[in-house]
C-alpha cells in the first residue's frame, strides 16, 4: 500500500509531465505560426490548411488538460476570476473556420493575416495560462528542481524547434531555386547557337556551290559545242534535214541557256547565304560562352 508521501510524489511528477506536455503544445503551435508566416503557394493550399486545423485542435487539447490540473491542485481555490474558456472557444472557432475554408483562405493565407490572427489567439490563451498558473500557485510552494529543469527543457525545446523549423523551409525554398537555375541552364544551353552548327550549314552551302558550279561548267561545255556545230553546219550548203537539225540544236541551246540562267541565280543566292554564315560564325567567335548562353 502506498503512503501518502509516495502519491505525493507520483502526483507531483504527473502534474511536471503536463507542464511540459503543454510547453510542448505552445512550441507547436509557434511553430504553425512561423509556418503560415513564411508560407507559400503550397502552404496555403487547402488541405495543408486543413492538416493545421487538426493540429491546433490537438495542441488544444493538451492545453486544456492542463489548465484542468491547474484548477485541480488547490481545490476550493477561488479562480472564477479569470475566464480561461473564451481562448479555447476562440481558438476552437479559428480550427473549424480554417477546415471548413476551402479555398476561401489562400488570399488571407498568402498576405499573413492568418498568421496574425492565429498569433494573437495563441498569445491572448498564453496570457490567459500564465495568470492562472501565477495565481494557483501564488500561495504553492516554490518550484522544485525537476519543475525548473522541465521550464529550462521546454524553452530549450521551442528554440531548437523553431530553428529547425526555419531551417527547413529555407532548406527547401533554397532547392527549388537551384532547381529552377539548373532547368533555365539546360534549356538556354540547348537552345544556344553553337559553332558546330553553324560550320555545318556553311560546310553544306559551299557544297551547293560546288555542285552548281560544275553543273554550270558542264552547260556552258554543251552550249559551246552546239554553237560551233551549228556554224558549221550553217557555212555550207544545207539541207532539208540539216536545216531541221540546226533549229533542234538551237532549241536544245535556248533550253540550256535557261538552265544557266536558273543555276546562276541559286549560286548568287547561295553565296549570300555563305556569307551571311561566315559573318555569323566571326561574331560567335567574338563573344564568350556566358554572351551566347544569355543571347547577349
């Protein structure tokens, strides 16, 4: 059978664990504020909302339960004075308007209000505890040893928490960024002009040329050949046939001169091109690799 010193003391470690239960709960809810504060898109989207509603609800809880040890420890004790529902109704109301949004929040998400609003809710509830707890124990004893050590745990836990925290969301807004700087590097670099290109198309023009200019040679060949066929033809005495095979050697010459004439053109053109690569290709040399990268 117990003694009432060891229930003493098991009352006194359980009262201890609430205590920091609740410290904990306060950190929780600090760090939802921290949260919402730095939020984003993907932070204000409904169901993120919705997981932060249960949260507050659950923290309150906790709260609650202590502040119901508090009541308890001096029975008889005249606390009416301070109203400790009205932050629990408040903050109640606030979970059930943050799960019942939709996405009625996003834009209030996006500028802090609710943030703010949940701020000043958790500071009026904290108020509201700490007068409770000072007037309870206003007439207790002083603080034990391990009630100090579980005060020092509590602040120590809300600072690693909150750093943490903030470490976090830094950690992952910094790695969208890289993100986004290595998929605009690959999508620049493979889109950049490249010199390789460049001395291909020029490599491929200058043998057009090539080939319209043996074309060119070979027609120019041919129509000599006609022309002196056809003076020779005509310095003597024709006949009937001879004169039918003048008029198909001219007609053959007129056919070849227009093909020249076609040739002519798309080696003008072609060498317009050419140049028009070359001149490309110097001023590609000219800039550096951070220049065309940037389309400067």
């Amino acid at each position: 059978m117990q003694t009432e010193m060891d229930m003493g003391e098991e009352s006194t470690a359980r009262k201890s664990d609430l205590e920091m239960e609740a410290n904990g709960a306060l950190s929780e809810l600090k760090d939802l504020i921290i949260l919402l504060d730095m939020a984003g898109d993907y932070l204000c989207a409904e169901t993120f909302l919705q997981k932060m509603a249960l949260a507050i609800g659950e923290n309150c809880r906790v709260l609650k339960d202590w502040s119901k040890e508090l009541r308890e420890r001096f029975v008889g004790k005249p606390l009416h004075e301070i109203d400790i529902e009205e932050p629990f109704e408040e903050l109640a109301s606030f979970s059930k308007d943050l799960m019942e949004a939709g996405g009625n929040m996003d834009d209030p998400c996006r500028k802090g209000t609710v943030a703010r609003r949940l701020d000043e809710k958790m500071q009026f509830l904290k108020k509201r505890l700490a007068e409770l707890k000072d007037r309870v124990e206003g007439e207790a004893a002083p603080y034990t040893a391990r009630d100090s050590a579980g005060r020092f745990l509590g602040k120590l836990k809300f600072i690693i928490r909150g750093f943490v925290t903030t470490y976090k969301v830094a950690s992952r807004v910094i790695f969208i960024l890289l993100m986004i700087c290595v998929f605009s590097f690959v999508a620049l670099f493979i889109t950049m002009e490249k010199e390789d290109r460049v001395l291909e198309e020029i490599h491929h023009t200058k043998d057009i040329i090539r080939s319209r200019e043996a074309q060119l040679a070979g027609i120019n060949s041919e129509i000599e050949k006609i022309r002196s066929k056809t003076l020779k033809m005509e310095s003597t005495i024709v006949s009937r046939e001879e004169k039918i095979s003048i008029l198909e050697l001219n007609l053959t010459s007129h056919k070849l001169a227009d093909s020249k004439e076609k040739i002519r053109a798309e080696l003008d053109q072609n060498r317009k091109i050419l140049d028009e690569k070359t001149r490309k290709l110097n001023r590609m040399k000219g800039k550096s690799f951070i220049a065309r990268l940037l389309r400067m």
